[in-house]
C-alpha cells in the first residue's frame, strides 16, 4: 500500500514546525498525568493489547498508553511530532520498570514499513495532525492484515471540542488543508478516512470524570499555564487587553457550563477496528 502526504512541502514543515512548537510549549505531560492518565490504560483495554504484540502508539506524548501497553508485556514503540515530551515519559516508564522505545516521527509519514505492528494505538494524539486523511492512511499502512486499530478522540460536542470551537475566533486563520482536531471525534468522519480498509469497527462515547477545577477561573489558568493550544490562543492575542479580557470570558463560561458541583465530564470517542 503507498501513501501521498504534503510532507515534503516548504509548507508543511513550517507548519509541523509551529505545531512541534505549540505542543513543546507549557507542560502537557504534567497535564496528561493529572487530568486523564487513565484514557491510556482505557483504549489499550479496549483494543486488547497482549504479550508478545508489536504496539505502536501514534502521537504518543508522554506515554500515557505506551507504558500501560508495556506493562501488558507489548513491545512498544512510542513516536511523536514532538521529542520534547519524551524525557518525562521516559522517567515514568523506568518508574515502572518497562522499556520503550522512542521516536520522533510526524503522524502523516510514519518512518515504519508495512504491515509492521500488530496493532496501532493514538489516544487524543494524531487528531492533531492537521491532514486527517494522510494520517488515517499511515494508521491504516502500518498495521498488519488482522492487527488492530484503536483511537480514542475528543469530541466535537464534548468540552475539549468546545475548548476549540471557543479559541477559534481568538486563533489564526487556519492553514490551508488543515482540518479540525475534534472530527476525529466523529464516528462518521473516522469510518469515511478509514473505509473498506478495517473491518468490524466498534465505536462509543464515553466522558472522563475531572473534577480539578472547582473555581471559575481554576481550568482557565491551569491551561493557560500548561497546554500548548491554549497557550498559544493566549499569545495570539497578548497585545490587545480587551481580545484577552473576552477569550478569559469566553473559557470561563465554557466551563461553568460544562461544570456541576465541581465535576466535569469530557466526552470522548472510543473506536476500535480491524484490517481487512
């Protein structure tokens, strides 16, 4: 099977550049440890990861479903845009006393032959490649005929999603071909990038319970402070006071919405399928 990307373009680079950079930014391992750790073990549940199986984990971070596949006796291989990230997954992995191997590689052209996993993972990791398309074929690519597929995605309606809709209006002008992270989020969307080339596909919304931010500003600041997108939302805007006065309000507001008693809940697509 070959694959077409835009990798090579000048384009392209400068772009898988700022994401590097946006993602590099702020503290997301710190943020993917104390917010939702568990969707690792979740999806590698999900997609029955065992011993002996070659894993790969597609926009891996800090690893938090490549050490939970490695504690299930899977040799893994964790690759990432971003190699930053790699050092507190490496110190978590060695906490738990497995191995992994690391790669720095960009989701649209996966460095890997075909074929060559038993089953190929990304927990809300390669939505963010911005070519939806070129992505989905590299999953598809690299895992063998009977292996597993499994992803697991921010909805577009749930609050992450909405995170995203409300930055929107305070963010740049996106790229050209560049496509939403959240429609990965979307059955529909997932099962059209992927087609005839998986069977039995299983597919189900469940939410992760947060229950960190019991003020109303507590979510803004905590990812103005960690997570890369925010940020750079917030950078984008640092020049004009009243731009950031209605994204704070904005952020604010979506998150009252989304809170009762303290509690969150962030919905997210579970989705599993085969090769054919």
């Amino acid at each position: 099977m070959t694959t077409t990307t835009v990798t090579g373009t000048e384009a392209d680079r400068a772009l898988k550049e700022k994401h590097r950079t946006v993602w590099a930014s702020g503290d997301y391992p710190t943020l993917a440890h104390d917010l939702i750790w568990s969707l690792g073990p979740t999806l590698v549940e999900a997609s029955n990861i065992h011993s002996g199986q070659l894993v790969l984990d597609v926009a891996a971070g800090s690893g938090n479903v490549a050490i939970p596949a490695a504690e299930r006796g899977a040799n893994v291989v964790a690759s990432d845009l971003t190699p930053e990230l790699f050092d507190a997954g490496r110190r978590a992995a060695a906490e738990r006393g497995v191995e992994i191997d690391w790669r720095e590689a960009d989701a649209e052209a996966l460095p890997f032959p075909d074929s060559a996993f038993d089953a190929v993972l990304s927990c809300v990791g390669v939505m963010f490649a911005p070519h939806h398309q070129e992505s989905a074929d590299e999953l598809v690519r690299v895992v063998r005929p009977g292996g597993t597929l499994g992803l697991l995605s921010w909805t577009p309606q749930g609050f992450i999603g909405q995170l995203f809709a409300t930055m929107k209006p305070f963010s740049p002008p996106a790229p050209a071909g560049a496509q939403p992270p959240p429609l990965w989020g979307d059955e529909e969307h997932v099962r059209a990038l992927l087609g005839d080339r998986v069977t039995g596909i299983n597919a189900e919304r469940r939410t992760v319970t947060v229950t960190q931010f019991p003020g109303s500003s507590d979510f803004r600041e905590y990812f103005g402070s960690h997570y890369g997108p925010t940020m750079a939302t917030y950078a984008f805007n640092a020049a004009d006071a009243d731009r950031v006065a209605a994204l704070d309000d904005a952020i604010d507001a979506l998150a009252a919405r989304f809170t009762k008693d303290g509690v969150m809940e962030w919905e997210y697509l579970l989705l599993t399928a085969t090769r054919a």
